[in-house]
C-alpha cells in the first residue's frame, strides 16, 4: 500500500503575512491528515520561513526547482544543498513551466534530479504532455522519453527515493482536469515502463495526479488504482482548499 502524498506547488505567489495565513490553516488539521504525507512548496525566499512555520509539525517543505550546480559562479541559481540546509525535504523538477519558458531539457532535469537526490532531497519528478502531443496520440511516447533520460542517468533504484508527477499540461491552471479514466490510463503506463525495468521499485513509487485539482473532483482522481496524490497549484492557495483536497486522499487509505 503506497501512502498518498499531496503536494502545494505554490508558484510565484506569496508574501510573508499571507503564507502565515495559509500556513497556520493547514496546521489546524495536520493532526487529522497522519495517514497520508502533506507538503507546500513556496518560493525559495519564503522556504526559511515555512520550515519555521511547520516546524515540529508533520508538514513538509520543498522547493520549486534548484540548480543541476552545487557551488561556484551560476549567478541566480540555487543549489539543492542549500534547500537541505534551511530545512526543505522535497524539491518539484521537471515542471511543465520550467521546461517549456526556462528550456529545461530531458537532460538537464535528469542532472537536477542527480543533484537534488545527492542533497538527500525527494525530487518530485514532473512529466507530461501538451495538448497537441495529446492530439497527436504522442502522449505516451513523451512520458517515455521524459522518464526514460531520468532513468538512464539517475538508474532505476533512484525511482525508490523519487515521486513522479503527472501533469498534462493542458490541464495546468485552465479547469480542464484530465478525467479519472484518462488520468489512470498514463499513471498505468508510467508505472509498467518503470516495471519493465523494476517491479519492486513500479510497485512502490507514487505517482501524483496535477493539473486543475479540486476539493470537488479529488477523491475520483484519487480513487485510481494507480493515483496516490496530488500535485496542486491554484487550489493549494486557499488553506480550506488544499485541506479539502488533502482529506480526499486521506479518505482512499483504508477504502482500497
Ligand atoms: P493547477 O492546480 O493550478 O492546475 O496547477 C497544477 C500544477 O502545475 C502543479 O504543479
């Protein structure tokens, strides 16, 4: 039995009043959510503070990205260490944004996943498709590829200290959720090209669903064989949202 994890990718919003708010709103019902793992994922200047704000509490913290890099003149960048260093845990990579307005490669985010795994971060690994991919019925065959170089650089028993994220990227922050049906279909295929490789390490890896996560339509997608989690962007803004989607994934433990 995998424990479901919910993840807040909290993007480019922030400030120091209101992830105090929303922080101290998630805490108030962390004791009701021990059957699944809960984490945000604030800008990196905001990381410090999180931690303080969740510290002592069951509330993990992560980075957004981080840098392939671990020390020297990369102007701007941020090393996997150092999000170690101020207390983050986790570290989303390979994120649709990050790859198509930032050019991340395949290649690059298998060095950052080298990089944050060194750190003794849990990269959150995101693959998927956009919507002409989709279209085109390529849709499995860029999940393979994305997979495939982080596979080749990192091995597959990486897989064992990783989560996978599936995120369609025309489902990303436009209310368009892929449907259960359509979800489980790529979470199956991502898990048997990992099998092929390794049944123990497809067996345990969890893979989250992301792209337009509801309270409302949460506990379908999470109901999924092979859906243990979300990714959540938007609705992990609003402490009563992201709590009503994290108490959908807390209900699946027990019910499968
Ligand atoms: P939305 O939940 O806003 O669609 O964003 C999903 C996402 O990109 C999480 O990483």
């Amino acid at each position: 039995m995998r424990k479901p994890i919910v993840v807040g990718n909290w993007k480019l919003n922030g400030t120091e009043a209101a992830n105090e708010e929303l922080v101290s709103g998630v805490l108030s019902e962390m004791n009701a959510l021990a059957a699944i793992d809960v984490a945000v994922c604030p800008p990196f200047v905001y990381v410090p503070q999180v931690v303080g704000l969740a510290k002592g509490t069951a509330l993990g913290v992560g980075g957004q990205n981080c840098s392939e890099q671990s020390s020297g003149a990369f102007t701007g960048e941020v090393a996997p260490a150092m999000l170690s260093d101020v207390g983050a845990r986790y570290v989303i990579l390979g994120h649709s944004e990050r790859r198509a307005l930032y050019g991340e490669t395949d290649e690059i985010v298998s060095e950052k996943v080298k990089a944050a795994l060194h750190a003794g971060l849990t990269p959150i690994l995101c693959v998927g498709e956009t919507l002409e991919e989709r279209e085109a019925d390529e849709t499995e065959a860029v999940v393979r590829q994305q997979l495939a170089a982080v596979i080749a650089g990192n091995g597959i028993k990486a897989f064992d200290r990783m989560v996978i994220a599936y995120e369609p990227v025309w489902a990303i922050g436009t209310g368009r959720t892929a449907s259960p049906e359509q979800a489980q279909q790529v979470h199956a295929f991502i898990r048997g090209q990992l099998e092929s490789h390794d049944a123990q390490v497809a067996q345990s890896v969890r893979i989250q669903y992301g792209g337009s996560v509801k309270p409302g339509n949460a506990a379908e997608l999470f109901g999924q064989p092979d859906i243990d989690g979300g990714l959540i962007g938007g609705a992990s803004l609003m402490a009563e949202d992201f709590l009503g989607i994290c108490r959908a994934a807390a209900d699946t433990v027990g019910n499968q």
